[in-house]
C-alpha cells in the first residue's frame, strides 16, 4: 500500500502544476495508447548507470500507461573495448562493423552476456515486465550474410547479417503477453550461423515488420548537426528522406549516422509515421517528444509535414 502526506491544494502550487502537466499529456497518451513504438538505443548511454536507468524509466513509465514498447539495443562501445583488450582492432566501413570469427564471439558475449541481462535486470525490478531475446531465440531474425559493394568493390564484412525475414507473430506473442522485448541485435541463417546486425538497421525492420507507429533511435547527439554558413555545426530539427539522401550525397551526413538515418528512411518508405534520432543522454527527451509538442532531436519524415 502507497501511503500519501496530506497537504493543501489551494497553497502547494507544485502539486497543481504536475497535475496540469499530466492533464496537458491527456491527448498523447491517448493518441499512443496501445500503439507500438520501437526505441533503440547505444552510444554512452550503455556505460553511465544513470543515463541508462533514466532512460529505463521512461520505458517503464510509457509501458504503464498503454504503450507497447519495443527495445533495442547495440552496444558498439563495449565492444570496441573489450576487442582491444584482446588485441583485436575494430574496423568499420560506411559506420557498419567488419565481424570477422573472433570479433562474433565477443559481439555476443557483450550484447547478450553482459548488456541484455543488464537490461533485463533493471526493467524487472519494477515488476516481471520484460523479456531478453536475441534473433537467434526462435530463429526470429532470419538472416543471410551481407554483401556491400563500396566504389564498385565488394568488401567483406564477416558475419554481418543481412535480415531476410522477421518473425513478428513472436514479437507480437510477447507484446500481448504484457512484457517488453528487449532485443539483442543478431540474427541466425538456416544452418545456424550467427551475426551481427547493425542495431539501427534492426531497429527498421522491427518497426516495419510490427506496423509500429514510432520508431526512435536514441544516440549520444542532439540529433543531425549540419555545419551551417560560419563553420559550426548546428542541429536540424526537421527533414524529409528525400532532403536526408540529399545531405548524404554531398557529405554533410556521414560517418556513424549514415546508418541512423537510413534506418529511418527504411522505415518510413515500409509503413511508419514518424522516425527520430534524439540524444538519450538528455534527461527524459524520450518522453518530451512522445507526450508534449515541444520538437526534440531530429524528426525524419516521408515528406514534409506540418
């Protein structure tokens, strides 16, 4: 039982205004009631305790009040780390990892050992309210191996997952069951196989493969910085695919975010609303953008909006 100090309404001013801001998110929880929204989420937030339990708790609160929430996670830091401490050097092309037989087997002891379980553990203290799987439980994640053409040169990339097929009725079992999925992001081939999958790319075919009604990439940036007329970067809160596959052709989109947002452009071409990449490390921007009307982050849509 909840026991609750008494206290005068008409003078405490700061029980009013959480009641107002509650009220003033009326209409988005409605709006998102039922719904499925998919988060991802990486960068330094894996390794500060505290960002990521602030991030967990917004989890468990959307949750609560009727929103299907669908985890995914990488944990590329992690990784790198502990393929250094064994001598291993991590490579990348186009911000995709070269898995080679030795970087895999350190890919799942990260993501399923150390991170899911992590995950799992926390999200269940509030209750038996979550479930850690990874593409290989059930076969869930088809893959084949990833081609990837570069300049007209194919590079191999090891076991680096293409997704064939999704298995969404499993997903789904999950959902209506009541628990979250917390997803570790490899997948399996018909004779056993395991690799690793971009988290961001996963996250897309998640979202296309569940109808989801949001998908939100969750980094360590504010969002897509584009370098403006004086040399800064500044943050852009708002483009459409098109204008997104613009900025990568001319090279302001690069690196680590190519991959983020053609994640995005993915989903949105199959099906979803509305994509975001936000910057997790700031307190609650999850639930600012889902239950208020103020724009965070960068919002990607299939065309303009309003």
């Amino acid at each position: 039982m909840i026991y609750k100090k008494n206290y005068d309404i008409k003078t405490d001013e700061a029980y009013s205004n959480k009641v107002e801001v509650l009220l003033e998110s009326l209409p988005y929880i409605k709006e998102y009631f039922d719904k499925i929204v998919i988060v991802k989420i990486g960068g330094s937030m894996m390794e500060n305790d505290s960002v990521l339990e602030s991030v967990l708790n917004d989890l468990i609160l959307m949750k609560y009040v009727g929103i299907k929430v669908v985890l995914v996670h990488g944990g590329g830091r992690q990784i790198n780390e502990i393929a250094l401490k064994k001598g291993i050097k991590p490579e990348f092309v186009d911000g995709l990892r070269v898995t080679g037989s030795d970087m895999i087997e350190i890919v799942k002891m990260v993501l399923i050992g150390n991170i899911n379980t992590r995950i799992v553990s926390f999200l269940n203290r509030h209750g038996s309210i979550a479930v850690g799987i990874s593409g290989n439980d059930g076969c869930f994640i088809e893959c084949s191996k990833r081609k990837y053409k570069k300049n007209g040169k194919e590079i191999d990339l090891g076991f680096v997952g293409e997704i064939e097929n999704i298995n969404s009725v499993f997903l789904n079992n999950i959902l209506e069951n009541g628990y979250i999925p917390v997803i570790a992001t490899l997948g399996a081939d018909n004779k056993g196989n395991i690799y690793n999958i971009n988290a961001d790319t996963c996250a897309a075919r998640i979202a296309i493969s569940l109808s989801a009604k949001k998908m939100i990439l969750l980094t360590d940036v504010d969002g897509i910085m584009i370098e403006n007329e004086k040399g800064s970067k500044e943050l852009v809160s708002k483009l459409t695919a098109e204008e997104c596959l613009k900025l990568i052709d001319s090279g302001k989109i690069s690196s680590g975010m190519i991959p983020k947002v053609m994640a995005c452009i993915d989903a949105l071409k199959n099906g979803a609303e509305r994509t975001h990449i936000l910057n997790g490390v700031k307190k609650h921007s999850i639930l600012v953008e889902i239950f208020t009307d103020k724009g965070i982050g960068t919002m990607i849509t299939d065309s303009e909006v309003e």
